[in-house]
C-alpha cells in the first residue's frame, strides 16, 4: 500500500515524547515505538541514558520498557539489542498459551483493560467475563468483547468483591512482576484477595518483558509512592502470594518458575528519576 503523500513524519524525538505521554496504550506497542524513537541515539550513548530515563520516568509502571531499556543499556550494541527485544514482544505466545489453558465454559473475572489477557478471550466462545470497571473502561471493553462474542457484563467497582467470590477464576494482567509482588490495575488486589478467601484460583499473564528483578520493582514501588496516595492511582502493587499459577509464554508455571525466566539485566542509569 503506497503511503498517502499528506502524511506528516514525526521527527524521533517527538516519537519519544509522544511515547513518554502516553496512557493505557498496550506494552508491546509502546515497545516497539519507544524502539524506534530510541534509535536516533545510535551514536549518542549519553542520550540514548537521558532518553531511556526519561521513558521510564513517565511511564513508571510499564514493565516491557524497564525490560527494553534496560536491556539496551546493558548491551554492546544498543541497536541490534532493541531489534531483538521488538522481535520477542512482538512474538509473544502468552495470549494463544491463555487461551489454550483457560478451563471450558468459566465465569471469568478481570480488572480494568487487560491487554495481555483480551486476546485470549477473543480466542474463546465458551466464556461468561466479568469486568471489573476499575479505571472507567469497563462498558467499553465490554461491548469490545461482546462485538468479538465473548459474552461480558460489567461489574462496578461496589460489586468487585462479590463477583470475585461467584468468579470460577480470577484473571489479572501484570504490568510488571517481580520475587514477591506484581504492578497490576487498581482493584486486582480486593479481587486476589477475596478470591483466596472464597477459594477461587486466581491466575496472573506475565508475558514477554514483564518479569523484572526485584532491585527494579523496588524502583517502581518507591515512585509509585512519590506519585499520589495508594488509592488514588491506577495501578498498584500487589502481593504475588495471592496468585496460585502466572501464564506466560510457555503456559501455566509457579510464581518461582516466573522469576527464573527473568531476563531483564539491572541498569542503575535509570534508577534516577528524570522528569524534565
């Protein structure tokens, strides 16, 4: 398909920018643009520091972009290490994993927008979702659902306890993971934490660049803390000892079976926040 002549072309830094400000766009995407605007540092070694702080300065909670950043400055060659980390988000298995392992004809209950877990229902017709309206999304997401015939109700944040207790599973979607808690929407944590109660499994999607060491988790938590009270954010921390299986690109594992496969390596460049 030709390009339309009229299409303007955003200069890297505006990309970067652009990237650094968004909300709720999924991990993968914003992956792929930040490594493309990153790639104007090719030759800029200090720049490509100042610009990959930047981006997690802004986009705290956003896993896949501490995995991404820190991966490109730990490596010798920035650019080749950021080509791969686009071909592995790109290629992720999580979402055909899910939906393969997701038992037949449940009650599901999920929490805001979870972009991990919304392909995997789409694959399957057999489900009845419940969700969870935590950030506002909730109508929206459902008639997405329902337009992909997925059968989905919208529970109000009120009734999130007791749709946990009537859930077959609960399902939440992890922004990033770490040894002994997990960033995910606001809410999940009431909704782990009755569904122990009730016992009912719940079930964590940590995908590709989701899984952090515990020295960067630290790092989150403390600008989440800088941020606002707790319960007014969007996203919060959640005790990973509330999960009973994470599925990941190779199906269903144990929380200690996730940390093995953490393949973010620690760049103390960005522990220092930057937001000018």
């Amino acid at each position: 398909m030709a390009v339309p002549t009229n299409v303007v072309r955003v200069h890297p830094i505006e990309r970067l920018r652009y990237v650094a400000r968004s909300a709720g766009a999924p991990q993968d995407v914003l992956v792929s643009e930040t490594a493309t605007a990153l790639a104007a540092f090719r030759h800029d070694p200090s720049g490509l520091v100042t610009a990959c702080r930047r981006v997690v300065s802004r986009q705290v909670t956003a896993g896949a972009l501490w995995w991404l950043c820190s991966r490109m400055l730990c490596a010798p060659e920035p650019m080749a290490e950021a080509r791969a980390a686009v071909d592995e988000i790109e290629s992720d298995p999580t979402a055909r994993a899910l939906a393969g392992a997701l038992p037949s004809d449940a009650t599901v209950l999920i929490v805001g927008w979870p972009s991990q877990i919304v392909p995997a229902l789409a694959r399957r017709g057999d489900l009845d979702v419940l969700v969870g309206d935590g950030a506002g999304e909730g109508h929206s997401l459902a008639a997405h659902l329902e337009h992909r015939d997925v059968d989905a109700d919208v529970v109000p944040m009120s009734g999130l306890a007791s749709a946990a207790a009537a859930a077959d599973l609960v399902l939440l979607d992890a922004a990033a993971v770490g040894p002994d808690r997990f960033v995910a929407s606001a809410g999940s944590w009431s909704a782990a934490a009755v569904a122990r109660t009730a016992a009912v499994p719940t079930w964590l999607v940590a995908g590709v660049g989701r899984v952090l060491p515990a020295r960067v988790i630290e790092v989150i938590a403390g600008r989440l803390d800088e941020m606002a009270d707790p319960w007014e954010l969007d996203d919060e921390l959640v005790p990973l000892a509330l999960v009973d299986r994470v599925v990941g690109p190779a199906g269903l594992e144990s929380p200690p079976e996730t940390m093995r496969r953490c393949d973010c390596p620690i760049a103390p460049e960005l522990f220092r926040a930057d937001i000018t």
